[in-house]
C-alpha cells in the first residue's frame, strides 16, 4: 500500500466513530436537587429508576424517571408541596414543577413525589447539572406556608386544599344524610362523570399563531372577534363584565375578560373558568383566563381587566377543534389578606359545572380509593379528617 | 369557480404563495367546500412540520479535534514508512500531496464550525407548549422540556391563558399535578 492509501485509510478510519455516536451518561449527575437549610422537608433518597441519558449525535436526550422520597421534619403536617423543576439555560427560560396535593403528613413521616422529565437539548449548551430540583413551596394544615414561592404555589396549593376541604365536607354530608349507599351512588356518579368530561389538548405560543394551526395564510380575513357568554354564579364575589377573544378555526388570541370586584374587601387574584363550544354543540371546559396579573390589587367596586399575549389551538383526538362559542365563569377568588374563594358544590350542582370541570383533586383521589379499596376504605379515610 | 382548483394550486394558497387572483378565487372555493378546506389544512400541517424539523446539530469543536487528532496518527505513520523508504527513494512526491490534501481538509473543517446559522434559527422560532398524551411538551428550536405523566396513566389537562398548562393524575393512591410555563 502507498503512502497516500495509507494516509487516506488512517484518516477514513479515525472520522468515522464520531459519525452518529451514542455516548451513556450517569443520569444521576445530570440532576442537581436543592432544599434550603431551614426546609421543613429533609430529603432521604433519590431512586432513579429506569433513568437514561445519553449523547446521541450531538444531541444529549435525558429521560429521568425519578422518585424523591422526602420526611416532614417539621412540627405541623403537611398537607401539599410544590418542587419547581428548571432546565439549565433552556431557551426561553421554560419551567415546570410537578405538586403534590391533597396529601396529610405528620411530623416525623416520609412521602415520595414523581419526577418524570425528557429532556432534549444541543449538546454544545451542557455544562454542569441538566436539570435542578427545588423547593418552591409547602403547605400545611393550618394553610400557613413555607418556601420562595417563585411559581405563585402557595396560591395554587391553598386553592387546591380549599376544594379538598370543600369535597370532604360535602361527601361526609352524603355519609351521614344517605349513609354507605348513598356515599358509594356519589362515588359512582363522580366516576362516571370523570370519564365522560370531555377534553380538549391544547397547544400554546405567545405573539403569533400556535403551531398545528388549521387557519391557512390566505384566509385570514376569516378571524373574528367573539364574545363571552357568562355564567353567573350567584356566591361569586366578583363578577364578569364583558369578554372577547379572536377566533380563527381552531385558534383563540389573546382571550380578555373584565371583571369587577362585588364584595367589600379587596382582591388580589381572580380566574375566569373558560368553556368553548364546537360546531356540533359540545362544550368543553377550554381552561383559564386570569382576571388579574399578579401584581394587582383590586379595591371592593372597582373593574380591572388583563390582556393575556398568547394563542391557543385547540384540538381533539388530534382534529382541530373550530371554536363556534365561549361562556365565562368565575373560578377563584384570592382576597387581599390570603382567603380564597371557590364555587360551592351547590353552585356546581345548579349549573352545568359539574359535568364539564375537572373534578377537584381530592374528589379525583376519594374516587380512586373507592374504586381500588372499596367504600370501607373510602369511609376510614373520610374519617380522618 | 365549479370545478375544484387543482392540487398544486390549494398546496400553493396553503403555504400562501399564491398569485393574488388564484388566491381570491381558491379561498371562495374552500370557504364552500369542505373537501378542500380538508386538503388545505393537511397542506399547511404539512408545511408547519417540515418547518419544525431541522436536523440534528454537529459538535464541529468535537468533529475537529477528532479529525486534528486522525491526521497526526497519519503524519506520524507517514513519517515512519517515509524514513524507512527515504533510504531507498528519497522525498515522495506523493506524501507531500497527501499531506496538502490534510491540512486542506483541517483547514475546511474550521471553516465549518461556526453554529451561527443555528442560532438565528432557534431565535426565530417561537417556544410553544403542547399537551400530548405523555406529558407536557415545551419546545423551543430543537430543544425540548417534557414533564411526563407517571408509568404514562392518562391525565386531566387545563390551560391557564395567562401561559401554562397543568396535568394532573392519580397514581399509587396520591395526586400528582405536573406544570409546565411558557415564559
């Protein structure tokens, strides 16, 4: 062989590993899990699972399957904790937390919290931990709070524990007044309307139509200014005004509703429950649209209203949704001094509410119970509280 | 317009490359015709796709010292058959060819290695955040963050308008509540 073949050969042979290589990484590196020194949760241990992480052509994919397994060594119980899950430099600053509500902690006792994260990013961006963990907020039995609060979890957990509380006094209610069979007719109908409730997925950008769209370029003369119907529900403290979003096909923007505050005190949050309807009537309950940002204070009479810069698609079964009508509601109310306010069972009841909103998530979690353990363990745990 | 407009014409309305009358003309027909409004939409899910994919980027810093590496390997085994052959034959024509020729291909991949173009498309695109069946999905470029549902049990989703989108499942007797924000 000549010097030149050998030379090409050397070189043919030493470019081609790095042609389409799939480097294993250690997962466990790859997360960096972080409570603060006076958490009132201790971390005990991190169960990876079946986590992977590799680099594969230039890209690192990391798919974390992880149980954390943490203590309340605090003195009170812990009835919710929010982790907020960040990406190290993921563009443009996305953010996740994984919660977990409804849960009844003494002091001194250990529960586990999921973390199921796929990441996919260059490879160019690494550089230390892919993905950290940390605490953004505990709540506890007395509704009190501890944690940076960074992701507005305390609101989110103490409207979640004011449902929780609502649902339980409204299932014991059914126990006393109908007894087991009237509980377990309730369970039965909460199941039945879970797997009923229709659903929508939806896709959601910011400044400029949301990818998927069904709205071709040429048709946009076709958009549409469409307003929101209202339900009223009477125990309301604050009321919608007027609303409109604009409607292309399956597209709604920038979705915006006026409010204003009718009870005597001042409020700091409110969330407007959102139903759309389709060409064939059927209504589904589309999401939210926040009343307020937060940094508002609405004073007892007075309107506010906030425009949201995002487009939603809305699709089902992977069709395209065409939006033909919207209707608002109000549901939840955060007062200035930390109270919430959410609909009763009763407004619920009154209303078609009940069949289209997502159940709480302790009225998901009693129904779970009775449909794997039985109404026996349905009413033990009723009584706990 | 009676007849339906071809394929090529609703491929061209779809991507908005039509002519000004072909377009006045195409939009009356699908506004009236379902078929073709049909085809329009898949033409323009189509397009939106294959805007999406971009391939995979190449560590160029990596591919060149790589390459780097390979050609002092080649040079040293170079040397070694040039001082056993120089006895006999000299300077090799050849081998200096075959070295211009290495030292072009280096210089080549510098050339390559800007990530510039990348960049601007990454910038360009905007992040969206997506509900699937297995999670939350916020893409950005060719960067993804998914928080998935657990062992994949299906979950209730909501959107809050204001730029995030909340799964929630039961699992092992507890709720669990994922959260995704678009910011």
């Amino acid at each position: 062989m000549s010097i030149w073949n050998r030379a090409l050969l050397l070189l043919a042979l030493g470019t081609l590993p790095v042609m389409g290589q799939e480097t294993v990484l250690d997962p466990a590196s790859s997360v960096k899990i972080d409570l603060p020194e006076n958490s009132p949760l201790a971390l005990i241990s991190t169960n990876m699972g079946d986590s992977r992480a590799s680099n594969r052509g230039g890209t690192i994919v990391l798919d974390l399957h992880m149980a954390l397994t943490l203590r309340n060594s605090g003195a009170r119980r812990v009835r919710g904790v929010t982790l907020l899950i960040t990406a190290q430099e993921f563009a443009p600053g996305g953010k996740g937390s994984v919660a977990r509500p409804c849960i009844d902690v003494p002091s001194g006792e250990q529960f586990t919290v999921p973390v199921d994260i796929r990441l996919v990013r260059p490879v160019q961006q690494a550089g230390g931990p892919l993905v950290r963990v940390q605490l953004d907020g505990v709540l506890f039995d007395d509704l009190s709070f501890f944690g940076p609060n960074r992701l507005n979890s305390q609101r989110a957990m103490t409207f979640w524990e004011t449902e929780a509380q609502r649902d339980r006094a409204y299932f014991k209610h059914v126990l006393q007044a109908r007894g087991d069979k009237g509980l377990g007719e309730e369970m039965l109908q909460s199941i039945a309307r879970q797997a009923e409730r229709p659903q929508l997925n939806v896709a959601l950008s910011r400044n400029g139509r949301a990818t998927g769209s069904i709205v071709p370029q040429g048709v946009a003369a076709g958009e549409h200014v469409a307003q929101f119907a209202f339900l009223k529900l009477p125990t309301a403290p604050v009321q919608p005004v007027e609303g409109w979003a604009e409607i292309a096909g399956n597209e709604a923007r920038s979705p915006q509703i006026e409010i204003v505050n009718q009870s005597g005190k001042p409020v700091r949050y409110v969330e407007i429950g959102w139903m759309v309807k389709d060409k064939e009537g059927h209504e589904y309950l589309a999401g939210s649209v926040p009343g307020s940002n937060s940094a508002m204070l609405l004073p007892a009479g007075q309107h506010s209203r906030l425009l949201p810069d995002t487009t939603l698609k809305f699709s089902r079964t992977g069709k395209p949704v065409e939006i033909q009508g919207m209707t608002g509601f109000v549901s939840q109310v955060e007062f200035a001094d930390g109270k919430v306010w959410v609909p009763s069972r009763e407004d619920l009841k009154s209303s078609a509410l009940l069949r289209i909103m997502a159940p709480s998530p302790e009225e998901q979690r009693l129904a779970d119970i009775y449909s794997k353990r039985g109404l026996a363990a349905l009413v033990a745990e009723l009584n706990r509280y | 317009m009676k007849t339906h407009p071809s394929e090529a014409d609703l491929a061209l309305f779809a991507g908005g490359e039509a002519g000004r009358l072909s377009r006045f003309f195409v939009n009356r027909h699908v506004r009236e015709c379902r078929e073709c409004m049909d085809q329009v939409n898949q033409f323009e899910l189509l397009r939106l796709e294959l805007r999406e994919f971009e391939p995979p980027p190449h560590d160029w810093n990596r591919l060149a010292a790589e390459m780097r590496a390979n050609i002092h390997v080649g040079l040293e085994a170079g040397e070694c058959v040039r001082l056993a052959a120089a006895e006999q034959r000299g300077w090799s024509p050849k081998l200096a060819v075959a070295l211009a020729s290495l030292l072009l291909l280096v210089g080549a991949s510098f050339l390559l290695k800007s990530p510039a173009p990348n960049v601007a498309v990454e910038q360009k695109a905007g992040a969206v955040l997506e509900s699937t069946g297995s999670g939350l999905e916020l893409r950005h470029g060719n960067s993804s963050l998914t928080l998935l549902n657990h062992d994949g049990v299906a979950a209730d989703q909501t959107v809050s308008a204001q730029g995030e989108i909340r799964a929630r499942y039961v699992d092992g007797g507890a709720v669990t509540i994922n959260n995704v924000y678009l910011e």
